[in-house]
C-alpha cells in the first residue's frame, strides 16, 4: 500500500494498478477474503464473516423496504388528494346539473318553458297537457304522466344525490332504498313503453275522406280566395314565423283547434268550370276508425257566388286525440282561369301544383294566378 501511495505521488500508481489487477487472484471463498484483510482463518472467523455478510443484507433489505413503503405511501398519498378534489369537483358539476335539469324538466313539464307552447283554456300549458291530447284513454294519460315523472326524476335525483355524497364524501348507502327505486323506474318505464306501443298502434291506418264543394256562379272566370279572421290564435301569424306547429295548437273543453290546413292549386287542361273538393285525413287504429276521425274534422269552406273563404284553422273533439288529422282545400283551375289571393292567404299553407314561381306560401297573398292547363302562372306577382 505505502508502495502504491509512493509511486502514486510519481505518477505511476495508475499503471502498478492495472499490473496488479491482472497479476493478483480474486479472493472468492471465505478464507480467502478473511486472508486478504490480514484475518486469521479460522472457525469463528468464518462464523462472523457469515453473519456480518447476513446481518448486512438483513439491514439492506429493510432500508429498501422502508424506502420502498414511504415512496409508495407518497404516491398513495398524493394520489388520493388528487382522487378527493377531483371527486368534489365532479360532485358540485353532478350537483349543479342535477338541479338544472330538475328546475328544467318541471317547467317542461308544467309550464311548457317555450318549447311546447301549447295553449288550454287560453293559459299556456306544458308537457303534461300534451300528453292528454295525445295519448289514448284519459285513465291511461293521467297513469303516464305519473310514470314519465318518475322516470325522468328518478335519475335526475340520483344524480344530485350523488354529487352531494361525493361533495361531502358521505359512504353509507342504504341497498334496500336504492333496490326499490330501481324497481320502481323499471315498471314505470315499462309502463311508458307499454303506452308508446299503444299510442303507435293508434296511427297505424290511415284514411281520407272527400267530398265536393258546390260553387254557385261555377261558370265565373275568377276566383277570389281568402281567409277569414283568425279569432283562436292570431291574424298575423303566418307560416314564416311559426318554428313549432304546436305553437297553433289550442286546447278547448270539448275540442283541440289546430292551426294550418293546406290549399292545394292544381291547373287542368280544359275550359270546363272551377271545381273545389275537400279533403279530410286522419289516422287511426283500424281504417274503420280512421274514417271516423276524419269525418268528425271540423273545417267549414264558405263559398258565396265567386268567392272562397277558408277557415286558418281546424277542430277535432277532444276525446278523438290527435291522430294527424289534417284537412285539404283543393281547388282545380280550367285553363284560361284566375284565381286571386287575398291579404290573409298567408295563414294557409299554399301549395301551387307545377309552380315556379313560390317556394313559400307566404309569397301568395295578394297575388293573381292564371292557369294554362299545365301550371299556374302569375299574372299580378312582384319579380323575385
């Protein structure tokens, strides 16, 4: 060693190093490295060399266990704050939606909240009024108005039940609670179902009746067609401004009065005499139904000498349910005739058979048509 330290200060202690590396055997049994650290070998040397060697990989052992463990505690640890604020943060969000979609739904519900602006009685209802009008059997409604309440609301409180459990990390949970409310969404939804099924069955056929509408001067030239004034619901509102049907949906004591019938123009290729033909439609269970339903529309066309007066609107008895009745005002045009629209044409959907000219109904009031046997053709338009 002193040699070493000697020729290290010489600058040759890194060549004699490499030398004596090669040169000098490893110590690989016991009493060989007892032997190089200048140990007598005997039994009770070896002895304590084994047990040093033992106890050092014992202590080893447990330093890299505690290390390991806190390490790992460290992790858990900041795994569950994470896990806590993440919770808390979806609770509130589970919270806040679950009461936005409870105020939500009951307003639907109720009040209509603008999306089903349906009118009874002249006060605006909701979702459960339409519903009534809707569904078959008045018994069967007010059961379905139950059963879909409890079906929305039902989710909607389990989700604001458990954003406050995880907000304030509540964990008791009481299972036969929870197990009778799911039995309970289960037979209503179920019962909804039931009712959906039923209520298709009911627009299963369709039918339409027709009949012919006497003109008394039907050898006139023109034609003048309006629209009466609109007492239900509103003059002024017209096909442009309406997004939702049911906004013209009104309901009476004994009648539903629904908003927009069609006139239908078709042009013919003779020089006979107007003709109008009333159509009534309607859906039903059975065709003999169906029939029925259509012939109890109430839609009254007035004709007095060249003039057609159309009604904006039309009734069903309520207890017929709305089953897509809808009547049709068909007027045919002679080749060589006009028709002329008055101002409140616009609260009719107008459908001009062959025309070019409008896309739209709204375009038609005021404007004079004139066929030639293959389309109609404004005689009185403004250009687009």
């Amino acid at each position: 060693r002193v040699l070493f330290v000697m020729f290290g200060f010489m600058g040759g202690g890194v060549l004699l190093y490499i030398i004596l590396l090669l040169v000098i055997p490893e110590a690989k049994t016991t009493s060989e490295k007892l032997s190089m650290k200048g140990q007598n070998v005997t039994i009770g040397s070896i002895k304590d060399h084994v047990s040093n060697v033992k106890s050092s990989i014992k202590d080893g052992a447990k330093n890299a266990e505690g290390t390991i463990k806190k390490n790992v505690d460290k992790v858990v640890g900041a795994g569950g704050n994470l896990f806590r604020s993440f919770s808390k943060i979806l609770g509130i969000m589970f919270l806040l939606g679950g009461i936005f979609a409870l105020f939500s739904f009951l307003m639907l519900f109720f009040f209509g909240a603008g999306v089903i602006p349906v009118v009874e009685n002249g006060e605006p209802s909701g979702l459960s009024s339409l519903i009534g009008i809707v569904y078959p059997g008045n018994e069967t409604s007010n059961m379905l108005v139950i059963c879909i309440l409890l079906v929305v609301l039902l989710p909607i409180i389990g989700i604001i039940t458990a954003g406050v459990k995880m907000l304030f990390r509540y964990t008791k949970s009481n299972r036969p609670y929870t197990i009778s409310v799911i039995i309970v969404w289960i037979l209503a939804a179920g019962f909804v179902g039931y009712s959906s099924g039923k209520l298709g069955m009911n627009f299963r056929s369709r039918a339409e009746v027709k009949m012919d509408i006497p003109i008394e001067n039907d050898s006139t030239n023109v034609l003048y067609v309006n629209v009466i004034d609109d007492e239900i619901v509103d003059e002024n509102v017209s096909l442009k401004n309406v997004w939702n049907l049911s906004e013209l949906v009104n309901i009476e004591k004994e009648n539903i009065i629904m908003g927009y019938p069609q006139l239908r123009i078709i042009p013919v290729a003779d020089s006979g005499n107007f003709e109008i033909q009333l159509d009534k439609e309607s859906c039903g269970f059975t065709i003999k139904d169906a029939v029925s339903k259509a012939e109890r529309i109430d839609y009254e066309v007035a004709v007095k000498d060249n003039k057609v007066t159309i009604p904006p609107y039309f009734k069903v008895p309520k207890m017929d349910k709305i089953r897509a009745q809808h009547p049709t005002v068909i007027i045919r045009v002679p080749m060589g005739k006009r028709i002329v629209f008055g101002n409140g044409v616009d609260r009719i959907n107008v459908n001009m058979i062959d025309n070019k000219y409008c896309t739209c109904s709204y375009l038609y009031a005021n404007t004079e048509w004139k066929s030639t046997g293959a389309s109609m053709t404004c005689t009185a338009c403004e250009e687009e």
